[in-house]
C-alpha cells in the first residue's frame, strides 16, 4: 500500500502516525509532505520538524520518503497523489491556536480528491 501523508506541524504526524500504527507495515511505502509558504523560515522549520517525527515514528515501515513543498497545501498534495493508494491528513492545522472545525486542505481534498481520504482528529 502507497500512504501519502500531509502534514504542517508535530502534533499532525504524531495523530496520523498514530492511525498508521497498526495499517503501514515493512511492505508499505509511505511519502510523508509538508507543504510551507515561501520565504516563511519560521513555517519551514516545522515542517522540517514534523518530517523528523514522522521518520522516526515510522521507522518500522519500508520505505518512508519526507519531502517540504512550496506552495498551496491542497494543490501539492493532490499532486503528489497519483500514486497513493490513501491520502492521510489532520482534521485542521496542529498549530494549538487554530479553530478545531474542518480546516481548508482538509475540505478541498474531501471534495476534489481521486483517492481515498482519511481526516485524521488532532488532540488537543
């Protein structure tokens, strides 16, 4: 199985490795994307940063790929999911200041996406 992951921020890949805790195993391939405007270096260290703690949660998976993109979350996301047998993102933003309703990427993938979409809740 082909996962491909979006995410923005630690808490997002710890709550979708946790959903992929029991479904990727050695013979999966998981591509895991933050997506960060340009020149915000702020944005990209945590994308940076939620790559990390997704390769090393996933460290029991056979090949995982960590890529940050530029650019709109939604439109990078369904680019890279050609392949992807299941896209997996956050409910909304892991930033702790954001609304807890459906975010945006989240919505537009629900709506357009040729995949299958799994919305993952963030804690609190």
């Amino acid at each position: 199985m082909d996962y491909l992951i979006g995410t923005d921020s630690v808490h997002t890949t710890a709550a979708i490795c946790d959903y992929l805790d029991d479904r990727a195993t050695a013979d999966d391939t998981v591509t895991v994307i933050a997506v960060a405007p340009s020149g915000e270096s702020m944005v990209r260290r945590d994308c940076e940063e939620a790559l990390n703690v997704a390769a090393v949660r996933l460290a029991t998976v056979g090949d995982v790929e960590t890529e940050v993109r530029a650019g709109t979350p939604a439109d990078e996301l369904r680019t890279a999911a050609a392949d992807a047998d299941e896209i997996v993102i956050g409910a909304h933003s892991g930033d702790p200041d954001a609304t807890r309703t459906l975010g945006s990427t989240a919505r537009t993938l629900l709506e357009s996406s040729t995949r299958p979409v799994v919305v993952v809740p963030i804690p609190e």
